[in-house]
C-alpha cells in the first residue's frame, strides 16, 4: 500500500485556516509515527508503530534519501504483517538549517510529511535536562501522535514552501544584507577619518571621498598617514562593488516580477505597488515573506508576522510585555518603516487620522510604540486589499 493514500493533503502546503478541522481526521491507532533529528553527518530516524510506547531508532548517513525511503517502507511492511492490518506513515521533522529539501523529496516519494517549529515545542521546566539526538528523535514521535490526534497546543506545524517561494525571498534578503554592509562601510569610513578629526559628509563617498581622499589634512594641519588612507581607499572600493551588486539586485527583481513563472505571486506585487505610499521594493519583501500565504482571519497574520501582543498576567501582576517577535524580522521592520511612509504619503486616510488622535502628542516614546501599532493595522489593511481588494478608508491610489 503506498504511504501516502489516505493521508496525501498533510503534504500539500496549507494555511492556519486548513488546520482547524485537521485534527477530526486521524485516527492514530493505524497510524506510524516517524521523526527525524537531522544534523550535517547523521540523521536519527524514531519509529513508532500504533500501540507501542517505544520508538525504535536508526541511524542514516546525512542527505541518504534513498536509504531512509527504504528503511521507512521496510519498517511499515513488518509493522503491518506483525499487526495484520494496513497502516498509514506519518514522517515530520523540525524546521531549520536544512530548509525544506527534504520534506519536498519526501512528498515526492508519496510520504506524508508535517514539518514543526522546534521553538513551539512544550518544554519540561527543570533546572537541567537531558538533550541527544536519540531523546530529541522519541521525544518528536511522541509530539506527533499528539498532534495528530488533535492536540495542537503540543507543537506549531510550518508550511512545506516550493523551490519557486523559497527562492522568491532571496531577492528582498540579499537586498537587506548589501545594505546593512554598505552602511557598515560608511560608517567604518568615517570612524577611521575621525581618528584625525576630519569630519566629512560621505554622501556620494564613490565619487568624491576618492578624489579629495589625497588633499585631505587632518586636524593637526598634516596629510593623511599612509596606512590609513590605503584603508580608507580600500574601503571606498568596497562600497563601489556593494552599490553595483544592489543595482544588480534591482534589476533582476524588476524583472522577476514582471513574470509569474520566475516570481510567486507577481501579480500582488503589481497590485500592492499601485497604493499610495507602498514602493516596488517594499511590496516585493512583504509578498514573498508574508503575503504569498493564505491566513484564515487577521489574528493568524499578525501573530505570523510577530506583530501580536505577549501579555504577562499572574496573581495581581498584569502588564503588557509588548510584541512578541516570532515572525519573520525583516517583514516586521519593512512593515514599521512603511508605516512612517504611510503617515506621510496617506494623511487623509483613517488609520493615519487614528494614529495621530491617539499617539500624536504622546511624546517621541509613544510616537514610536504607536508607530507599531500602525504597522500591525497596516498589516492587515494590505492584506485585504491584496486578498480581497479592499481599499484601506480613505486611503488613495497611485496615478496610473
């Protein structure tokens, strides 16, 4: 019997508003569990036939596909000639460093895989506990059954991404990480020129740093030492490839986006472009970070992007603890900067005119806590606009 005849949906990619009836399907006494605890050189792979509280344990060599495909249909045919009955696989795995290669090449071989978010697992609260490979490996089987019975509070489940939606997001990270190193060039710039009290405005550093780098006096009245200014003028050609490989970047993104077939989803890039205030690049990171998803009602968005509130109420101490930050970091703070732009480019919209009654004379501090505020409304505005074409009160649209 193949592995993945009756419980063939749990591969597919679904959304928080699939998973509520998920739980009333399995019926885990015909179901075998497997877990795998992955690492670079080895793979442990827990067994847990229906009945049994032991799992039993193997060791693969890493990335050995083929092997583990075969001990796992080994495993479930003794498994079903010992119980006399057919029975159902269910593989899952935590979510990491190996990305999700493995669950697509599973799913290929018609297994049914979940994969979880280690950091959702429930956690004994000892002082100190015992952590291998093998107990990790058990313990997941355990999880599983669990979770397939319909206790979804012992574990999160992510969604199995495809190659095309995984790549989709390189675009707008390899962006961020170019940036984050030009800026750290510049600011290693001027931090060796205030070694000598020269103090300059390195706006167009490409251009006119290195052509005034050799005339340069320091505080002192003497020329720049040697050393230094090889530094510096290494620096600067460090900065000139950083800016080429971001104006390469935005070039393949405007063109990835005008396809379908090379980016996901192409067509809410264009639509999220059109609203006033929201930029190509913006609307490019927060579609292949979070709009690319399908959510079941606006709560589900906001706590995947990490923008929910943590609460933190015991006996008579009640306090908020502010967002939770579970979510993807840079969809978060592309949200917060767009909702500056918002503020700015939307003022007779409604969720500007809300912001600026409730936080407007709140002082710099509360200014930025309701900026928050704004980007999780923001947030879920878009997401309306985008799934439904709502257009967010009083807000415009670009000219065409």
């Amino acid at each position: 019997m193949p592995v993945g005849t009756s419980l063939c949906h749990l591969s597919r990619p679904h959304g928080p508003k699939e998973e509520l009836h998920m739980s009333a399907i399995y019926n885990v006494q015909d179901v075998c569990c497997v877990s795998l605890e992955l690492s670079k050189s080895t793979w442990v792979c827990a067994f847990q036939a229906p009945g049994e509280d032991k799992a039993s344990v193997h060791n693969l060599p890493a990335r050995d596909i083929a092997g583990l495909e075969k001990v796992l249909r080994r495993l479930l045919h003794a498994t079903e000639v010992r119980l006399a009955r057919p029975l159902q696989m269910v593989v899952c795995h935590e979510a990491g460093y190996d990305g999700f290669w493995i669950s697509r090449s599973l799913v290929a071989r018609d297994f049914n895989v979940i994969v979880f978010d280690p950091a959702s697992f429930l956690r004994p609260r000892r002082g100190r506990v015992a952590k291998t490979d093998r107990l990790d490996a058990t313990g997941m089987c355990r999880t599983l059954r669990c979770w397939l019975g319909g206790d979804r509070s012992v574990a999160s489940s992510v969604r199995i991404q495809s190659v095309e939606e995984e790549d989709a997001k390189r675009i707008g990270r390899e962006r961020k990480y170019l940036i984050q190193q030009r800026s750290r060039v510049v600011s290693r710039i001027k931090g060796l020129l205030a070694l000598h009290g020269i103090y300059v405005d390195v706006k167009g550093i490409g251009k006119r740093l290195t052509s005034v780098l050799t005339s340069l006096k320091t505080a002192e009245g003497v020329e720049l030492p040697k050393f230094i200014r090889r530094d510096i003028e290494r620096m600067v050609q460090h900065w000139k490839l950083l800016a080429e490989q971001i104006a390469t970047v935005d070039k393949e993104r405007a063109e990835a986006i005008r396809s379908e077939a090379t980016f996901p989803h192409a067509d809410k890039v264009s639509r999220l472009s059109k609203m006033g205030g929201v930029g190509e690049i913006s609307a490019t990171v927060l579609v292949a970070e979070v709009y690319h998803r399908k959510f079941g009602s606006r709560r589900h968005l906001a706590s995947f992007i990490g923008l929910a509130p943590s609460p933190y109420s015991s006996g008579e101490t009640s306090r908020d603890r502010g967002i939770n930050k579970a979510g993807t970091k840079l969809a978060r703070c592309t949200l917060v900067e767009l909702a500056w732009f918002w503020l700015r480019y939307q003022p007779q919209s409604e969720l500007s005119q809300w912001w600026h009654q409730r936080f407007g004379k709140a002082g710099m501090r509360g200014r930025k806590v309701g900026i928050v505020a704004l980007a999780r409304k923001i947030a879920i505005a878009l997401w309306r606009y985008v799934e439904f074409g709502v257009i967010p009160a009083g807000a415009t649209l670009k000219a065409e």
